[in-house]
C-alpha cells in the first residue's frame, strides 16, 4: 500500500502548465504590490501566531487581562502573543510620535485597541511600517528567552547545552520564520525572515545553501558585533532607495572586515582591509589556504574594494549604487562567509 501512495501522483506532477497555473512565479514584489485581499490572506495564514482579526462580542481572558480578540495556542502562548502585540504598538508609537501608526492604542491605552491597530497597520500601511511592526514583535520573541534556558540534562556535556540552549531561545522565532517565509515566497514578497532580521530574497536553494547556515551561525553570541553590521546592511537594502543601497554596500564589507577580525583577534578592530586579513587568518589556519582558497579570496576581495569605492558611502563617490550591485555584494560577501565557517567548523 505504502508503495502504491508513492506512485500516485498528484495532477499537476505530471503537468507543468498546470503547476505554473496553481503555483504562479510573481518575481519578487514589494508589500505596496499586494491587493487588500491578498494581504488579508497572508494574515489568514500567519493568524496563529497572531489572533482573529475581527473583534469578537466575547470576552476572552489571557492570564489577568481581558480582551475582545481571540489569540490562538495554549494558555501560555496566548498571554505572550497578547504582550507582544500591545508591546509592538507602544513601541511604535513611541519611536515614531509624529506619525503615531497606532492612533487607537494612543487614546485610550486598551488591548482591543492594540490589537485592532495591530492589524489596520499590517492590512493599510506601506511596506515600510508593515516591516518595522514585524520587527518589534519579533524583537520581542527573541527577547523572551534571551536570557533564560532549558533545564539540563544529565550527563550533558558543557558544549552540548551550549547549543541546545541556542536553539532553544531561537526556536519560537524559528518556527514563525519558517511560516512567514514560506508565505512570503508564494506571494513573491522580496525579503526573507532571518534571525539577523529581513534580509533581500534569493532563489530558494540560495537561501537554503548558503543565506541560513550563515545567518544561523551568526546568532552565536561570538559574532554579535558582525550580526549587528550585517543587520544594518539589510536594513539599508530595504530603503530601496540609492543611498540606501550605497549604505548597503558599505555595510556589507565593514561585516566582512569585522567577521575577519573577530575571527583572528577575538574581538573587532583595526585598520586592515580584507585582503591582509585573509592572509593574517590564513597564516593562522583559521581558513583555507590552498590555492583555489587564495585565488576566490583574492578575487572577492578585488570586486569588493571596487564595488566600494565605486558606489560605497565613502566620500566622494562616483555613482551610487542600485539594487542589482547591492546584491551582488550581499551574495559575494554570503559565499566568503559560508567558506570561512565551513573550515571553522
């Protein structure tokens, strides 16, 4: 029987015209090309980790708070997902007073208020707000467990809970991550959840390969200073925008640089460029060294230096950069990376 399932196949595996009608290519768009409906519907699909969108008559209790929007999980989950959706659009409306994204929560401070803003923001605002929203709730699952840990099983070694504990914090983030992401790609949206934040999309076995083991890597506490230049990089590549994508650049490179320097030294710092720092860690067998290494390293490092002094924010620049550079220079900086934890590992 198992082997007949195997066989079956479904009508469109043996129909690529079909699969291309039931699984339409959008490229990649921005949230601003979304359709209302279309933005109800990935609302739809992430609405557990989130709640109903419409109010409801009944009064539901999360620990000893009440409110009119259902969350969905566990008696435990529920009471953090309402935190987080109350703490986002404070945060919101602080950070950016002239705008007050969250005009109901602003008058009266309730949970239904929150939670109705919450959704009018994600349904009606540009990309832009839409974006920064996510993030401050997702800042706030990380934050969550950031400083706690499982309990500790016996006979585990020192290393072992180390990483354990690492996915652990991480896994709550990891699982929303996974669902955005696979949401976002059939829509088209162009950016991707990382624990770095919303980096630009690639093609799934890019992204899969290469961006993920290298952003996950990054998550370690060793590397904060890295993640943090890195972030900002995909910050900027968000503005879309030429300066922003000039910042992007820049960015990218001041990662590499200090990748490469805590790597050697332990710590960020100092003048070298990315050439002498591959040679420095080189010699210290912190990466490869053969000559097909040395030759890629040599190479990067060359387009790199080009690619800023070109169109970085160094001053003056002769051009500034677009989107299709500041990828490349995302991609190539990707690669080295993955090449460098793979020998570290």
């Amino acid at each position: 029987m198992e082997n007949d399932i195997q066989n079956f196949k479904l009508w469109s595996e043996n129909r690529k015209d079909v699969k291309d009608e039931l699984y339409p290519d959008f490229g990649f768009r921005s949230w601003d090309d979304l359709s209302s409906d279309d933005k109800y519907k990935i609302w739809k699909y992430l609405e557990w980790h989130f709640f109903k969108k419409d109010e409801s008559h009944k009064e539901f209790n999360y620990g000893d708070r009440r409110c009119n929007y259902e969350f969905l999980g566990e008696y435990y989950e529920t009471d953090r997902k309402l935190s987080r959706i109350v703490g986002s659009v404070q945060i919101l409306n602080l950070l950016y007073k002239a705008k007050s994204y969250a005009r109901n929560f602003l008058e009266d401070k309730k949970f239904n208020s929150a939670c109705k803003d919450f959704y009018l923001i994600f349904s009606t605002q540009n990309e832009n707000v839409v974006l920064e929203l996510l993030s401050l709730y997702l800042k706030k699952i990380i934050i969550e467990r950031s400083e706690s840990e499982p309990d500790r099983n016996e006979n585990e070694s020192d290393e072992e809970f180390k990483k354990r504990t690492l996915e652990w914090r991480w896994k709550e983030f990891d699982g929303f991550a996974e669902d955005l992401n696979e949401v976002f790609l059939q829509f088209g949206i162009k950016y991707y959840l990382s624990r770095v934040g919303f980096a630009p999309r690639q093609d799934k076995k890019i992204m899969e390969e290469i961006y993920e083991p290298v952003l996950i890597c990054l998550s370690d506490k060793k590397w904060e200073k890295v993640e943090e230049i890195l972030s900002d990089a995909f910050f900027d590549y968000r503005k879309n925008t030429p300066q922003g994508y000039s910042g992007c650049v820049t960015k990218t490179i001041s990662a590499l640089q200090a990748f490469l320097q805590t790597l050697i030294n332990g710590k960020i710092g100092g003048a070298d460029g990315i050439n002498n720092l591959v040679k420095q860690a080189q010699e210290k067998g912190f990466i490869p060294k053969d000559k097909f290494s040395s030759e890629i390293f040599k190479n990067i490092d060359a387009i790199l230096m080009k690619e800023r002094g070109k169109s970085g924010d160094a001053h003056p620049k002769l051009e500034y950069a677009n989107e299709k550079n500041a990828r490349l220079v995302l991609n190539l900086a990707m690669i080295f990376l993955q090449h460098c934890i793979q020998n570290d590992n």
